[in-house]
C-alpha cells in the first residue's frame, strides 16, 4: 500500500506560486515554477531561492560524538573546527557508498549530519546501530527543521540585507547560528550548484516567514524561486555526484573518484577500512572504470543508463545527462573504462536508441565560478 507524500511547512506557498510539483523521495517537492532554463540562468547569473527540507538532519551529541563519527563515516570529525562543516560519506563494510553526507559541528560535542533525503532513513538506522558502545546519543532531527537555500552571486547581497551576522567572515563549509529576517537560523555557507550561497536550517513554523523575507530582499538583485530541476543541472554542470547516479552501494569513494574524503590517517577503526584500503590500492593500480565528464557535438540528450561506445563496444554508462543551458550542449557525467578517460579522447559516442551520436571527453568539472 503506498503513502502519501510528505509535504514541506511551504507546500501550500509553493502551489500558490504556481509550481509544479513531483513525488521525490516520498516528499511532494516544487519540480520547476516556470522554466528551468530561467531558473538555472537566475542561480549562474543572480540568485534563486529553494525548498530542501526534504533533506534529512540526524543530530549526535554527547562526550564521544567526535570519536563515534569518525568510526561510522570514512572522514575524520575529530578535526572538524567548530562553526565548520565536512564533505563525507557512510559506507557498508564492504566499501559500497550507503550516502554522501555534510556534517556540520555545532558546539564541543555537538554535530549534525544531513543525508540525502532518500536515504536519511538508512542513514539514521545505520547510525543507530553504530553508536553502540560509545558515549553519544543519535537523535532522529528531520522534523525539527525547515531547510531553505539561497544560492547565486548575488546571494551575499541579499542576505544582508536580512541578517547582520558575519557573512563576511563566513567562509565555505562553515556555519553559525544567526537570526535571519528575526527568524533564528543556522546559516551555512554550503550548497549544490557550483555557485556561492547560503543553505538556512530554522524551525518549520518559521520557514514560510524566512521565504517571504528572502523574496522581497532579492526582488531588486533579480532572486527567482527554483525547483529541483534546476538544481539537478546546475549540479550536473558543477560536476557534484548525485546519489543513485554517480554514487552506489556497487561502488566505492575510490571508484566514484573520491578517495580523498576517505582519511586512512585517523586513529582508531573505522567501518569499511579495510575493504577501503583495498579499492585504493586497485584505483592506484588498475582502476575498471573513471568518471567522466561528456559534451555532445550534436542536440540529442543522453540519459542515466544509456551505453558509452567506441570502437563499436560498449565501454561504459551514462549516470546523468541533461541539456546545459551555460554551455548551451546536451552534457553527461559517465564511467568509462580507464583506457578511454583521457580528456580529448577520440572516437567516443553515446549510443542515444541506437544510434551512436559523437560526445567529447572531457575532465569534470564542466563548469567553475569565478572567485
């Protein structure tokens, strides 16, 4: 028997504005409000205003919550400032990727972790599980908040002009609680779509007073509400993994070209070690396939799932791809067998149902901001 979606604090805004709404990861989320492309254009050029409260906060607090983190995720929380936040991911034992996570350090012993909202449940159980024996205390938080993101080059504008919290000194992967438009916030300065912004965490019943705030701010600056469509070009273009795409439980960090977050140097045992170490010294020897990004020379779109050729052969798959309205080309990120991963590589094609349509190879990201 299926249930119902859930819906955000702003479900009832959102279908004022006129969005359309889809069914994600069993949240009734706003899809687009007009166009896309105007949407996706707003956040590289402006700044758009999102709804990501479907995304699961699961807090840890207590006298060993560093040490338990750095136990269940492959990053080392022990040397996460205070006011900072980390890029990790929670693997099974055997390596495989069960999400790619950011964990925030709000106090001493004090953290947050936000899981994609697909998995924020099997996040929650696997935490759960492994806290035992460690003096923290995991603590299901994801009704406890409501997540709105403002992201663009104008973003630092317009937060401003509704907070008088150090934006300044805020730098990338960092939070602090502040009061935005008089609505108590943690402000982060984090996102997914390649461009600076802000991502709020505040108390549902505050979140439809922060977006009216936020919208009247931006009106001069040019911010337009966004949906997830946008955010997923806009992620693809920024060469950021999607889980279920990019990322899997078939695959390690070290597969998906992020060995990097895995900190082999920490002290103590840590779940998947062992079958981490194994997955590097294989991507240092003799990696199956990388991740890559595509350009299409021609207009057909390639999508999650189709074959990568050359040489008539199959050589890999497709994991995302959607029309780039910055590069103004259908793009795609793809696991190619290594020999073919080089940038410039020739004789590359996605075969598009049937027919195999010539793709430029080249290195991720497709797109980067200028600083």
């Amino acid at each position: 028997m299926s249930t119902a979606p859930r819906l955000t604090a702003l479900d009832t805004l959102h279908r004022s504005l006129g969005a359309t709404m889809t069914d994600f990861a069993g949240w009734d989320m706003p899809l687009r409000y007009a166009s896309e492309r105007d949407e996706h254009n707003a956040v590289r050029t402006r700044a758009g205003l999102f709804d990501l409260s479907h995304m699961g906060e699961i807090t840890v607090t207590g006298p060993e919550a560093a040490a338990f983190l750095s136990y269940a995720l492959v990053g080392n929380i022990a040397t996460v400032g205070n006011g900072r936040a980390r890029y990790t991911m929670i693997v099974q034992e055997d390596g495989g990727i069960v999400d790619d996570l950011i964990v925030y350090r709000l106090g001493e012993t004090e953290y947050m972790v936000v899981a994609n909202a697909g998995n924020a449940q099997i996040v929650l159980d696997a935490l759960t599980e492994r806290v035992s024996g460690f003096d923290a205390e995991v603590r299901d938080d994801r009704d406890a908040y409501a997540l709105l993101a403002v992201q663009g080059p104008e973003s630092p504008a317009i937060m401003k002009a509704v907070t008088d919290a150090d934006l300044d000194g805020l730098k990338y992967y960092a939070g602090l609680p502040g009061t935005v438009a008089g609505v108590p916030a943690l402000i982060a300065r984090t996102g997914y779509t390649g461009e600076d912004g802000f991502e709020l965490f505040v108390a549902p019943e505050h979140a439809e007073q922060l977006w009216r705030a936020l919208t009247d701010a931006g009106q001069a600056h040019g911010l337009i509400p966004c949906g997830l469509s946008c955010r997923d070009t806009l992620r693809l273009e920024a060469g950021m993994p999607l889980y279920g795409h990019e990322l899997t439980t078939a695959l390690t960090p070290f597969d998906a070209g992020l060995g990097r977050v895995v900190k082999f140097e920490k002290e103590g045992d840590f779940v998947g070690r062992e079958a981490l170490q194994a997955a590097a010294e294989r991507a240092e020897t003799a990696p199956p396939r990388k991740l890559v990004g595509l350009i299409a020379e021609g207009r057909r779109v390639p999508r999650a799932g189709f074959p990568v050729v050359a040489d008539g052969k199959v050589i890999g798959e497709v994991t995302s791809g959607a029309p780039s309205p910055t590069l103004g080309k259908p793009i795609a990120m793809a696991y190619v067998d290594a020999a073919f991963a080089a940038p410039g590589t020739e004789g590359v094609g996605v075969d598009i149902r049937g027919t195999h349509e010539p793709y430029e190879v080249v290195a991720l990201p497709f797109y980067k901001r200028q600083k």
